[in-house]
C-alpha cells in the first residue's frame, strides 16, 4: 500500500522504499523458513531464534504475536489491519501492552506467514519485538503536544529505531534492552525502569541534549537506573548509546539469564562501567570516526514528518470562548465533566486537546481491544484526530489532535463505543499483564484479580472521591505488569502448586503524581486470590480516614501515594492483615 494512503497527513514518519522493500523482504523470508519448519527440514529448536526475530513466541496455549508500533504512533489505516488481523486470524481481539505494541494471543503458527504479508502491506512488522536485542523505542504519548514539553521526542525515537534496527553488533545482547525517551518536564515514560532513559533538557548556555539514564529495570531485582551523563548534546546520542551497549555486550552476564540485564552490571560495577562507556566513548570520538554523529541535516529530516496536522474549519475558534462554553456543558452534565477532567489532557495548541479512550471497563480485561472496537477506535481518529492515534503507557489508545470545539461530539461518540468511562488515572485505570491466562511464565493468574477489582469499585463517586491511584499487577517476577512502580502493586506468586499474590505499597514510575522514582515495599504475606479485593478495600478505607482535606480548589483531598508516605506504611500493613483474618474467619 503506498505511503500516501496509510499517511495521508504529513505529521507521521513515512517509510521509505528502502523501508518498505525490507519489511516485505523480510516477511517472504519467513513465509520459507516456516514452510521448511512445517515440512520437518528446519528443526524447532533452529526455527525458534528465527521467528522470535520477527515477534512470534510461544505462550502457554498457542503463538503470541508482538507488533512493533514504533514510540506508540500509528495511524488509523494501521490499525484497521489489526482489527482484521484479530477477525481472521485470532479470536477477535489484541491486546495493547506498556510498551505502546500490540499483542495477539491465539494465531495459529501456520497462519503466521499470512500474518506478516498483511503487517508489511501496511509497513508494521514484529522486528525486534522480542530476543537479547534492542527492542521496540517507547515515549510519551504526549509527544510533540505536551505543554510542559522541551523538545520533541520523536526525531530522536525514530533515529534511535533506524539505528538500532538489525544493528550487526547488538543483534544478540546478553539479554533484552528497553530505551524510553521523553522530551517532556515531567516523566510519563518510566525512564528510569528501563536499561536506558533518555531525558531531553536544555543546559545553562541553553543548549538541546541529554541527560542519560542506564541500568534501571524491574524483574526480580528492582533498580532505579543511575545517571550517566547529565547532559549529553544531542548530535552524540548514537554514539554514546553506541558505547554504553558496547560496554554491556562485552561484560554483561552470559551465563545466568537472571542476573544478564545491564542493571545488575551497573549495580554490581558503579563507577567502573561508568569509566568504561566513557573511554569507550572517547574512543568512538577520536579513533573511530565518531560515524553515528547526528547531524543537523538528518534531525531536520527526520523532524519535517513530525509536523502538527492544518487545522480543520471550526478550530480557530477562540480558545477562551470554548473554554467557557465547555465549562458550562460541565457543570451541567456531571458524567461530561468528569470525562473532560479525566480523560481530557491540556494540548500545547490551545484550540487543540489530547483524549484518552478508555480500555478498561467491567467484563473487559485491561488492555484487551477486540475488532470491533479497533475498527471503532481508527474511525474516531479519522472523524476527530486527523487518522492518527498512540498507544499508552496505560494500555488505552489516546487521540492527540482533538478540536476543543468538538469534545462534546467526541465524548457521545465515545460513549457509544464504550470508550467514555471517565477512569484514567483512577482506581479502576489499571496495568495489567496477561498472566497465567496466556503466559507460560507466570506463577499466577492476574486478569480475574484486575475483574474482581473492577467489579468492587463500579460507582464512579467512589472511584472520583478516591482521587488518582497507580495499580499494577503482574502475574510474575518478570514484572510485566510493573508491579513495582505502582502506588498499590501486586504479585502472583505460586506456593507448592497453588496461586498466591503478594501485595506492595509506595512505588512510583516517576511521573508528576507519583514522585521521584521508587519499588513499592510488600505489606506482609501473601494472600489468595479471594482475599486481595477485601485487601485492597481495607487499605483504602485507612487512606479515606488518614488523608488530609484541603479547602482550596487546587485539591480536595491529599492523593493516595501522599497520604501513604505521611503516615507510613504500618496503619496500611495492619489493615490489610485484618482484612485476611477476617475472610478466613468468614470461610470458616
């Protein structure tokens, strides 16, 4: 399909044909390799590093398949291939992940090939989605809109891909590695879980770089990543980058996959891999030719597709004068208020704003996006955000390119396709993995936890009154879930065959309302699965009673990771406990 007709805007990065004729290349070569797999000429075990090169895993009931979706854009051409991709050959869904791609959970292995012919006819692929290589490049789903934004993200994620992408060197890493960048003040990129976080920042002179996060991730051994370079200018961040993974390829543990991630190399090494990407840096600077420089022809380049979208007729409205005629529409229908105060976020266009459609809702496992609503979402991009869309953090889909005079339009339109519920950010807006359900690493399932939550807190004055809350469930140490950057994580763990689930207070993924970056601390032993919802109320019965209420307009009332961080987290810990004693003595 040519460029024009999946972009028809000018404001998305285009591949080129070099871009294209490799996508579908690529996909022919697998389409021989599975056909020599089913004939019984490739062995599994010879097949398997090939089709996890191209995102194809295999989970505990069937193929799982990972979409690259480059720093989370994608258009609504694009997405309506992955509403046809989960009808025809899937069970009719996808599911959005963390890091902004998107997974199938049921494609047969002998439909695969079909798959990839039909991900490359729309320029999407699986490339590097999976293996000991340099995955998918993940930002802010505000990039490029945010008003607190210092510079645009996106040139510099689309460098990093074109970069990365089959990079000779770090084609077999010790183990994965997960760049996120943010151009923003404040960070919705959890940089500093990930092996490496890219902040951009102005120094004193005013100058455009770096500061360089490495060596943060979660999985069994939680660790804040530390700063390498505190400003590093912009046109060296491949060829910094290019040193720090040297250092990593070269020392990074080998033989034990759980120790093989680059934090525990920075953990364990401090100030020596800190003088060893510097002297490799030095190296690539004065020895090698310093060949990754970007520069300022390539960034303009690059920055030219990532321009806002013409205004459509009606935006130039005042902002003003739709600010109060929204403001009076609020004040007059309660659900549309809260759905412009949750779900509706400040654009750096003033006539312009950025909305969330809602994935998480009772009887719908977060994240999970059937056809029907793929196709419904790609039609709201078309009608309200110039074709475009991005897949958060959060697992939802966010439109960045809203006319303010058209939210009230948007929000009913929404509302027919189940998209209004008015929960971001809230209780109820929560992160989880698959889990057992589908993954044959978890110890336990997290999807009928996430259900009995959901189904606890229904009343939407309840989940307001309790304010924004982080809560992320993993069904594993792998952490998928991100359980320990949330204000409330939990943890399925598996005790002589049986599903348990260990609960933790006070994490932070380093966003405005989470504070600084921190794990969350476990509250106490384990608990089964019918004890976690009446866990989960009792803490926040103790949060209701132990906040602070304020009389000012600001707030009305001290968030849950605030009060949390007052008053510590033993009133939390004895609240949960009594809330195990008590459904034992129920069941007794």
């Amino acid at each position: 399909m040519p460029a024009s007709d999946l972009f028809p805007f000018d404001f998305m990065y285009q591949y080129n044909e070099f871009d294209i004729q490799f996508i579908q290349q690529r996909a022919a070569q697998y389409r021989d390799q599975l056909q020599r797999n089913m004939a019984g000429q490739l062995s599994d075990d010879d097949f398997r590093p090939l089709r996890l090169q191209n995102g194809w895993y295999i989970q505990r009931h069937a193929p799982m398949l990972r979409v690259a979706v480059p720093y989370g854009e994608i258009s609504s051409a694009q997405v309506r291939v992955l509403a046809q991709i989960a009808c025809d050959y899937d069970r009719g869904y996808g599911h959005l992940t963390t890091r902004q791609n998107l997974q199938f959970n049921w494609i047969p292995l002998e439909k695969s090939a079909d798959v990839m012919d039909l991900l490359a006819s729309v320029h999407m692929h699986g490339i590097q989605t999976s293996g000991n290589c340099i995955r998918n490049i993940t930002s802010d789903e505000l990039a490029g809109i945010a008003i607190d934004e210092v510079a645009d993200p996106r040139p510099f994620c689309e460098i990093l891909r074109q970069w990365s992408t089959l990079h000779p060197e770090f084609a077999f890493l010790p183990r994965k590695f997960k760049i996120a960048v943010t151009g923003a003040l404040e960070d919705r990129t959890a940089s500093a879980w990930h092996d490496v976080g890219l902040q951009l920042r102005h120094n004193e002179k005013g100058d455009l770089g770096f500061k360089v996060l490495v060596g943060g991730g979660m999985g069994r051994t939680p660790v804040i990543a530390s700063t390498l370079r505190e400003f590093l200018p912009w046109n060296q961040i491949l060829n910094y980058l290019e040193a720090v993974v040297r250092v990593y390829n070269r020392w990074g543990r080998r033989d034990n996959a759980y120790k093989a991630r680059i934090k525990i190399l920075v953990k364990a090494e401090g100030a020596r891999f800190t003088d060893e990407v510097e002297a490799e840096y030095q190296q690539i600077l004065h020895v090698d030719g310093a060949a990754h420089t970007v520069t300022e022809a390539e960034l303009a380049r690059v920055s030219a597709s990532f321009v806002p979208p013409t205004l459509t007729s009606g935006a130039s409205r005042p902002a003003v004068k739709v600010a109060n005629v929204l403001r009076a529409a609020a004040q007059d229908d309660v659900a549309f208020g809260r759905w412009l105060q949750q779900n509706v976020a400040p654009h750096r266009d003033p006539n312009l704003r950025a909305v969330t459609l809602s994935f998480k809702r009772l009887g719908h496992a977060p994240g999970d996006a059937t056809a029907a609503q793929l196709l419904a979402a790609a039609d709201l991009a078309d009608l309200f955000s110039a074709g475009e869309l991005r897949i958060t953090h959060d697992q939802n889909l966010l439109l960045p390119w809203v006319r303010c005079d058209q939210l009230a339009q948007l929000w009913q339109a929404a509302r027919q396709s189940g998209f209004a519920t008015a929960n971001i950010r809230l209780l109820t807006d929560m992160i989880t993995c698959p889990g057992g359900d589908f993954c044959a690493l978890a110890n336990a399932r997290s999807l009928p936890i996430a259900a009995a939550i959901t189904e606890r807190y229904q009343d939407m004055d309840e989940l307001h009154d309790l304010g924004e809350i982080d809560l992320h469930i993993s069904g594993c140490m792998n952490s998928c879930g991100h359980h320990h950057s949330g204000h409330i994580g939990i943890l399925g763990v598996d005790k002589d065959g049986q599903e348990w689930y260990q609960v933790s207070l006070g994490g932070s993924d380093g966003s405005r309302l989470s504070g600084a970056p921190t794990p969350g601390k476990v509250v106490g032993p384990s608990f089964g699965a019918d004890e976690i919802p009446d866990v989960i109320e009792a803490m926040l019965d103790v949060y209701r009673l132990e906040r602070l209420n304020f009389d000012d307009e600001r707030c009305r009332a001290e968030t849950f990771i605030d009060t949390l961080r007052r008053v510590g987290h033993e009133p939390f810990k004895a609240a949960a406990n009594a809330a195990r004693h008590a459904t034992e003595e129920a069941v007794v």
